[in-house]
C-alpha cells in the first residue's frame, strides 16, 4: 500500500506517461515528495505553468504520448490555459494534474480555493474529473491518460485533493485498454475514390496525422494516381518537411490568399483537417473559405487511423507502391548585408542540420520560412495550433526533451516571445540542445496589419501606440543572460549566419536576437493592406498572380 | 451613433473608468481604434495579460475604482485569471472586456475559439455577459462596471463579440445608479456591543475597508473604550500603517501560530473578515482557527458599510470621539554587513519614504517586514490577497498609475517575481515611479518548510530539487535592464541602503536585487518546522511564547 500519489505516480508510469512539466505548490508537495520514489519519472521544473503546458505539448507532438503537467490550484491552471488551448487544437494527448485544497478544507473557503473544474473545461471539454480518496486516485489517473490518448488526442484534467495525495492505502492501478483506430470506412473510402478521380479537380486537405511523412507519402501516391492536389492546413500539429518527403502548401494564413488558393477546386477531402475558415472574422467578408459549389468531404471521423486509411484510399485508386516528385536538396544560398526577416529564413534554409525540429512563431515575420526550407534536410514543423501566441518557447522545451538526440529551432516573435520567456531558464537548466532565434521588429507587426484588415481606414497614435514595442526596447540578449542562456545579437546576415552554426554546433540552449525592420519585406508588409483590398475585389488571374508573388 | 466600441469606451467614461490595461489581439482592434476618439481613456499597454489584470487590481485597492482589461479571447482571459482570482479575494471592482470572435464566426469553430464564458466564471461568478448586439454593448458596459462596484467590489467579466464592436448603430449608455451600502442592523450591532464590552476577552478580527486608516480609527476608538483588542486579517486588500495610524498585528500566515495567536479570544467579531482558516489543509490539523468554545459574530453582512459601521459600534459603546496610542515614529537602525532577508526589512524600514505603497510579494523573506515598518511614516500596504503569486510587480504598476504622486515600493521573492516579469516593462514605458526589491534566495523556499508541514518527513534530491532555483541563477539586474529598467544588484545592507536611497530620490522605476541567503534569517527558517512541531504540542505558555519569538 502507499500514499495516493506514490499510487498515482506508479500507474502513470505503468500507463506509459514517464515525464511531468511542474510548477508545484503546497497542494502538491506529497506529489512532490513521491518523485523521490519514482526515479523513472522525470520532473522538469519551469518557471511559470504557461511554460510546463506549452512543454507538454511540444512532448506530446514528438513522441505521440502525454507528458504529464504539475500544476497549483485554479490560478496554476489559469497560468497554463492559453498553452493548453494550443495543445487541445493540436490534438495532442496532454494529461494535467492539478492538486487542489483537500477535501475537508472546501468549506473553509480559503484564499486559493476556486471552482478549478469549471476553468478545466475550457480546454478539457470531454475529461475533467476529481477523486475523492487515495484509493480512488490511481484508477481515476489510469483513465486520464486513456482519455488523453484517445484518439484523438486530449487535455485530460485531474483534478486531485491534497488528501487524497496524501493519505495511504492506494494501489496502483493498471493501465486503461484502448481500441485499435479503425480505418475509413468502406462507403466513405468509395465516396472519395470518386472525388480524387483523374480530371476532377479535387483537393486534398491534409492535417494532423496526414502531415506525418508516412501520411504525406500515403497522400502523394494518391496525388500521382489520381491528379489530385495536395493542400496543408494552417497550423500544423506537426508537419514533416524537407528532402526526400512529398512538398506540400500550407494554405496562407490571410483569409484573402487562403481564398484564392482554394479557389481552383470543385472537391476538397478534409485529411484530418477541419473544413478551412477564416482565422479571425472580418466586416462583410465570409468566414467560410470553401469555394461556392466545392464539394467537401471528410476521408476520416474522429479517432479513425488517417495514415491506414490514406494507404487504404491509395490501394483503392489503384496507386504505385511509391510516391514520385519528392523534394530534392536546394537550400538558399547565404544572403549578407543588414538583416530582413526573409533573409534570417533564407540563413535558416542554408543551416538548418539534419533532423531538426523547428519550433515556429514567428508570426509575421516567418511568412517566407516555408519557401526557404523546403529544400533544407529532413525536418519537422511544429505551429502555432490554436492562435494563442506564446507557444513556440515551451514547445520547444518540451520537444528537446521528447527528442534529445535532435536540434530544436525555435523561431520567435519578439511579442509572443514575452508571454512565456521563462522557457529559456528551463532550456538552460535541463542543458536542452534549443536554438531561439528572436525576430526582434519591435512591435505587434501583425496587429497593424489586422488594424486596416477589420476596417480601421484612419489610425491614430493612441491607437498605434497599442502595437509598438520600441519603448523602451526589449534587449533579448539581456534577457537570456538573465536566465542563463548563452546570447548574442545580430544586425547583419553574416553575424546570423556564423552565431546560427555555432549554436548548432555547440551543445546546450543559445539565444540569437535577430534585428529586422517592423516592415520586414520592406514592400511585402507595408502594401499588404492595400493587396488585400486588391485581391479581395480582382479577377481571378490578378488576384491568383497577386497571390503568388505575396505568399 | 457611434460604432458598439466608440459607445462602449464613452460608457465606461461615463460610468468612471477611465484607465484601461491591454493587451489586445485582431478581436479587440476596433477597440483600440476607439482610443483614438477617446482621449481621456488612458491605455497602458502589457506585454502579458497577467500584468494587466494584476495592474488593474493595485488601480482599484487605490482608487476604490474599477480600471477596464483590455484581453484577447480565452486563451488571454486565461493568462489573466492568477491576478483576477487575487482581485476577486481582494473585494475590488475590475471591469474585464475580453473580445471574441465575432457571433457569426462561432460556428466555424476557428482555431481561437473557446468557452471563455466558462472560464470567466473561476474569477467572475456573479457577472459574465456577451452582448451580441453593438446597441446592446453599451449597456452592458454600464452595467458591468455597476456590478463591478458592488458593494462588495468584484470582478465583472464582460466578453465583447468583434462585430458587437465594430457595427454602427450604437449610443452611449448612462451610468447604472447604485445604492448607498446601508450600516449593520441595529439587533447586530446591539449583539456585537455586548461582545466586546469590557472584561470579556474579545478580538476585532479587521480586515476589507476595515483596515483604512477610517476603519482603523473607528476600530481603536471602540478598542479604547471595550477593552478589545484588535488583529488584522493574514492578507489585506490595502492597509493604513506607519506613523499616526492606529498598529494593528496582522494574524501569522502559519496555522500554527495563528492559533496561539487567537487563543486568548472567548469572541471573534469579524469586521469585513472571513472567518479565520488556515491557508492550506495540513494531515492531523484542523482548518478552522477559531478556538473550541469561541463565538464568532460578523459586524457587517456583503455590502454594508463597514467603516460607517464600525462608527456606529464606536458611538454605541460609548467611545471617545478620538482614538489613542497611535503609532509613533520609530525606525531601525541601518544595519550593516551581508545582507539577510531581515537586513532588507530593516533598511527598507529605516528609508521607506512618506505615503509610499508597499506592494508585499516578498514571502518567507517579508515576515520581518510588518515589524520593520510599524513606526515608519504612514504607508499603504498591499498583500497576496488570493494566495496566487505573481501579483506583486503588477498590483505595484497599477498603484502607481493610480497614484501618480506616491512612490511605489514592490518587495518581490525570486520565485514569484518570474510569473510576471513582464511587469517592468510597462514600468519602464510609462516611467511608473516604483522601486522593485528583488529577494533573491535561490529557491521556493516556502515549499521547503511546506513539504515538511505537509508530512514529509525525509526528503531526497528528487524532490528538493523541485524547490531549487539555483541551477542556473537568475540575474535580475540583467532582465531589469532587458525591459529598461536601471538595476543594481546588492549584497550588503550598505550598498542596499545607498541604492534604496537613490532609487526612491530619482523618479522612475528601478530594480535591485537584494542576494540574501536561503535560510534568511539562519536559524529561523531552518528550524521553522521544528518549531511548528513543537507549537502544535506544546502547553499554551510554551507555545505562546515561541510565536512571540517567532512571528
């Protein structure tokens, strides 16, 4: 017998979850206490609980399984719901603990006590629960990494009761069975045989599991049999990229562009991707982005094996056993000269090693990365899922420690750097081989951009003052040291590109802040504006070429 | 006719509130737009939505004003809960405004997308809405800042749908009127009367409005007359201290000494308190603080007029028209050599200037601090109200803007200082007159006397070094100066006092780092949970007399 959370502790490991992101508190020092007991549970210390959510999604998003997060009482939660958002729109399996006053304290109403199930569902619609007992904890764990492993994968919250961590008696529990996901099925399979047939003109949409490179290869084999095209969604969970795997699109994140991409098709199959929206609404334009008259169909239902059933599709429209026309090596050569955001993506695409995990919220200023890396050695992306910014840092921490053996760029916007900043003392405590590249224009480049896209003609200074960030200017270098990362800032491509390869040559966390002006493209952003007005209204071929030339 | 954000910012200016906390998003870009036409809204711009529901906390204790958030859908509402859940326990009005998609993009479920009226509800139980209309905005935002007033202050929470702001067709609304808070009944105040009168052993337990310097004078004038004594409550929202005010003892943070300290009372008479608990649930030990045989009575019901109450009770029990024994002047010695945490109390006793605003975020290193400062010239000071750390360099920002002539004192821990750093910024852009006090011990030191309270007895490094902060050091001076704030570090009480000296004398902000050991103050810490082992066995003298020591 032993205390509920050494129980707890046990059936979490049993049940495959071998590392937990923490910011405890006395609610969960018994927690705590049992890791002493549990050697082959790694506990990783952050800083801020936005930073152990973010984490645990970057984990979920390498290795297909949950990390487990330690958080204090509704405040803790609240820190860590915005990363939590992103992780339960990446579909990824997250399992929170979230130790709470116990049971006999409710009453008493004391200052932290706050009704943390009612906050939970925000991000864990399907799966909140709170055991009472040490005996109930174990199995009632047991059940959330199964809720979190789904599929599909979610936010799986536990709620646990300080006495109930600490009381004895508890068992671990074993692990919660889960069905095998089963492919299409068969209508389905034969419905959107007959979209993808040659001459049709037929998309297809892939997200999520599609993106994967056994996905992707099961997608390009349909593709080449059939004449269909392949599309990505937005913001990938995950999203395997470079040599030697089939290139794919994502469709551009301005609903203006998204709409003209997606204008060429008569059908779209959703791959494990949701129906393509507008990001945000905007005055007297439609939300939805599916061409008048597109058919649109789904290939897969929740919890179906999108990679089985690709290949079951491309078995079905009679493709070759291979794809064709994968990506060949073509990086950009090194640019010099001050930096722009296009040429720290252009000294990205030149450096970027083997196998490297890009961790990206660069926001606007990483618009041209794709293009860049395509040709780049073989690598994953990792996106912002959800639109809360603030991801990029923790998600790296937490894929440098699914992946210890693999290099971790993270891609920053000096804005949504300073929502979790914190990661970097985690990166610098746990030695985690990241790179974090800070894109420093110093301001909200995109809201300026929203500001004319929502209407506003006429912005004043009170208004623009809201977007900038230049007073006083954030001195990121300043702000690694601070934490114990290594930094260094560059103003030319040549100091990015000799600070890039030493980073990735050397072990452990380094921080280059990059300096690029707030209008990056110089062009690009400033007339954005007005090309979107353009593109709204033009013809088609304009507005196609438009299009092409911008994203 | 205005657009559904013009109308709503001339409606919080015509209901009073005209300071505003943001960090916006492309929801809330018709908001900002608005600021444009409205002038006498102050917008103060955060780098993380934390620091502007923290800020409008501090604004409110100082103003008895609610300030407006500006956030950005849930996952911004989320990043504010921490600091909302000490302002709901602090009793203050905050008016949120939290853009959302606009009612027609609800249903392609975006990737921002989320129940944020589920989550408002940890910190805003009794007042979330979500006008659908522009005509129907400003009348909520009237009514929103009216529940937020109270009284009882709270938290309102008011979710603005994108096309509610920008559509036209919207007036602004007038102020909803509120009623005069009424005195206690007079069959309470007549039961309250005969508890206090003299002879019986009776504790004014003070805490809400009761501890304004009024309260404060009000409670000592029937002190003076009863025989009462008077305590304060663990945590106040804003307290009246120094020189000239009435010296009230706060009641320890530890149960254990907490119930030495209220043994001597027959009768509690809660004054705008709640009933005394411990913070957290301990195995063995009851919650409830107040003694076995004990009657408890509340002077004021929610939304009485606490201070115009306490009056009363003075006048009916005959009191004398003035208070007595106020404080004198009576500072510390500056100490000299290495700094300790209680160095730090004194020398910030011996410097603290007049009218300043203590923003006490300081933890295990502040307990000295009420002892320190009892005789220094009158202050402000406000403490953690909900337990939820990360509010102290907020709340300190927010008291600033609120009290532009009255310099700012933040006394902040290591550990809670990193969940809301981003604070210093917004010091620094709007050259807030506030010195930060850093107390950096290296650790959650806090947690390391909670694990052994909690029952732990043998701890390992598995988990101690889930309470270490060490690993790498956090340099403040360097993150200071990474947000543009001036900062020192200190490492004796000399150079401590010399930069203390300077900072208060120079207007804006400042940072300095006091390095002080983790077991502040050697002994005391270290053998705290001894001592709390003893104080829990021991006869009432022995016991009484190691909190008199103590705390």
């Amino acid at each position: 017998m032993a205390t509920g959370a050494q129980a707890l502790l046990q059936t979490l490991l049993d049940s495959g979850v071998d590392t937990c992101f923490t910011n405890p508190g006395t609610s969960e020092m018994h927690f705590v206490a049992a890791l002493d007991d549990a050697p082959a549970m790694r506990a990783v210390l952050t800083l801020f609980e936005g930073v152990a959510t973010g984490a645990a999604d970057g984990y979920a998003r390498m290795t297909g399984r949950p990390a487990a997060t330690l958080l204090h009482l509704g405040p803790g939660l609240g820190n860590g719901l915005a990363n939590l958002h992103n992780a339960r729109r990446a579909g990824v399996p997250v399992v929170n603990i979230v130790g709470d006053h116990a049971t006999h304290h409710a009453r008493f109403d004391a200052p932290l006590q706050s009704d943390i199930e009612t906050a939970a569902r925000n991000v864990s619609p399907d799966w909140v629960r709170t055991p009472t007992t040490a005996a109930e904890l174990p199995g009632a764990g047991a059940e959330a990494v199964a809720a979190a492993m789904g599929p599909p994968g979610r936010v799986a919250t536990l709620v646990v009761p300080a006495d109930a961590s600490w009381d004895d008696g508890a068992r671990p529990a074993p692990p919660v069975q889960r069905p095998t996901p089963p492919v299409a099925d068969d209508d389905v399979l034969a419905t959107v045989a007959r979209r993808v047939r040659r001459g049709a003109r037929t998309g297809l949409l892939l997200g999520g599991a599609a993106l994967s490179d056994e996905g992707l290869r099961a997608a390009r084999r349909i593709a080449d049999a059939t004449g269909a095209e392949l599309v990505a969604e937005v913001f990938p969970t995950r999203m395997a990229r470079g040599v030697g795997r089939p290139s794919v699109e994502r469709i551009p994140y301005l609903a203006e562009f998204a709409k003209v991409r997606l204008a060429r098709y008569d059908h779209l199959v959703l791959v494990d991707a949701d129906r393509p929206a507008s990001f945000f609404a905007y005055p007297g334009a439609p939300s939805d982005l599916v061409p008048r008259g597109c058919t649109v169909e789904a290939l897969v239902a929740p919890g179906e094996d999108t990679v089985g059933s690709l290949a079951a599709l491309a078995d079905r429209v009679g493709a070759a056993a291979g794809p064709t026309g994968l990506q060949v090596g073509d990086r950009p050569a090194l640019p010099t000269g001050s930096l722009t955001a296009e040429k720290v993506c252009q000294v990205v695409g030149a450096l970027l090693p083997e196998h490297a995990i890009i961790s990206d919220e660069a926001q606007t200023s990483g618009v041209t990365l794709p293009q860049h890396t395509a040709g780049a050695p073989p690598h994953d992306l990792l996106a912002l899922t959800g639109g809360s910014i603030g991801q990029g840092l923790p998600v790296a921490v937490g894929a440098a420690i699914a992946c210890p053996d693999r290099p971790v760029l993270a891609l920053e916007a000096d804005g949504s750097a300073m929502y979790t900043l914190q990661a970097l003392w985690t990166m610098a405590r746990e030695e985690l081989d990241v790179t974090v590249v800070i894109l420093n224009n110093q301001s909200y480049a995109i809201l300026n951009v929203e500001l004319q896209r929502v209407g506003v003609r006429d912005t004043g200074d009170r208004a623009r003052d809201q977007l900038d960030l230049s007073t006083p200017p954030l001195d990121f270098t300043a702000l690694a040291r601070g934490m114990g990362v290594p930094a260094v800032r560059a103003e030319s491509a040549e100091v990015l590109a000799r600070e890039l390869e030493r980073a990735f040559a050397e072990p452990g966390p380094h921080l280059v802040e990059a300096v690029v002006p707030s209008d990056f493209t110089g062009l690009r952003l400033k007339a954005l504006p007005h090309a979107l007005r353009v593109v709204r209204n033009a013809p088609r071929p304009i507005a196609e070429a438009i299009t092409r030339r911008l994203v």
